[in-house]
C-alpha cells in the first residue's frame, strides 16, 4: 500500500435568508428553497430549507458544509455551482400534506463567483428563472449567502466530528481517488449538511 496522498479541505456554507415577489400563492401553500450543489461525474447533492408561510417570506437558515478529499477533488467541486429553487406545496386541512412540490423560480450560481468575491463570500439578492412571470408581474428574488473558506489540514485522518457536522473522507475506503463502488454514491461533494438557524 502506497504512501497516503495529501489531503485538502474545504468548508462552505449557504445561507438562505428571505424572498420576495411572491404574489400568486395561496395562503394554504408552504414555501421551502431546495438546492442542488454539484458533486462532479454529473451528480448533485439536494438540500432543503424549512418550510415556511407565504405571509412570513424569512427563512434566516444555513446549511453548513464540510468535504475533505484531493487537491484534484476540490478543484472538481470548486468548477461546480449551486441551484437553487423556490418551491412551495399545498396543504389540504382534511387530508393534511398531499403531492409533490411545485416550482416558482430558479437561480444557479458558480462557486467560481464567490471564490472571486472579496473575502469569498456575499450575500445579495438574485433574480430567479420563472415560467410564470409576463408582463409587468416581477419574477421571484431570493436573499442568499455563499461562502467559502479552506482550513488547514493537520491530519490525514480526520478526528470524529459532532453528529450535526462531519467530514467526507475519500481515504476511509482505501481508495486514493474516490473511484470504487464504496465511494460512489458521494463522490465530490457527499456532504453531511448541518442546518443551522440564526
């Protein structure tokens, strides 16, 4: 067995702070945010926000992340973007929750944005994609944070984190470059996600 490869980390956090423009939804309806991070070889990590009441509009949530794994792996990672989609579901008083969710609106943003952010991070408002805005009607806007930051790494084998945070580690399986069957289902960006409310 070769000598272990060096280990680099990174460590992101989204923020989900408030909406606007939201005008069509009925007051039975419950608005949540749900992302897709890039996770390289054409797969994506889902996260979702609480839900919330159309009258409020204010999440003030974080998902915090963490991966460890190769340079090459988190310069994978760093090519990739978040989506993020404005969703909302119904709620029938006598039958309680039914159905899926459905979509307002969508904004997808490149990390390479916030790596070139000053500090590498923001928190700004952005416009989202929607089918159903026309005419004078604006089209949905979400407040989002992004942020980034690269720790230093002491050790090659990370120590046991809490169980809300903890670190992917390709190297855990014995495989050098997360190829094998093991590592597959979360190559990249397999990230424990640990929401946190302000």
């Amino acid at each position: 067995m070769g000598a272990p490869q060096h280990l680099s980390s990174l460590s992101c956090e989204l923020r989900i702070i408030k909406a606007k423009n939201i005008d069509s939804i009925k007051s039975n309806a419950h608005l949540f945010v749900r992302c897709y991070l890039s996770a390289g070889n054409n797969k994506r990590v889902r996260l979702e926000s609480k839900e919330i009441s159309p009258t409020s509009l204010v999440w003030n949530e974080s998902f915090s992340l963490e991966c460890l794994g190769t340079q090459a792996s988190m310069d994978k990672v760093m090519q990739g973007s978040v989506v993020f989609e404005l969703r909302y579901r119904i709620t029938v008083p006598v039958l309680g929750r039914i159905k899926g969710s459905h979509l307002l609106g969508s904004v997808e943003i490149p990390w390479k944005t916030v790596c070139e952010s000053p500090e590498m991070e923001f928190e700004k408002w952005v416009v989202m994609v929607s089918s159903k805005s026309h005419g004078d009607v604006k089209p949905p806007a979400l407040e989002v944070g992004m942020k980034v930051r690269v720790p230093a790494v002491k050790e090659a084998v990370p120590t046991r984190r809490r169980r809300e945070r903890r670190v992917v580690d390709w190297e855990e399986c014995g495989c050098m470059d997360g190829g094998c069957s093991n590592c597959a289902d979360f190559e990249m960006l397999a990230l424990a996600a640990a929401m946190e409310a302000f």
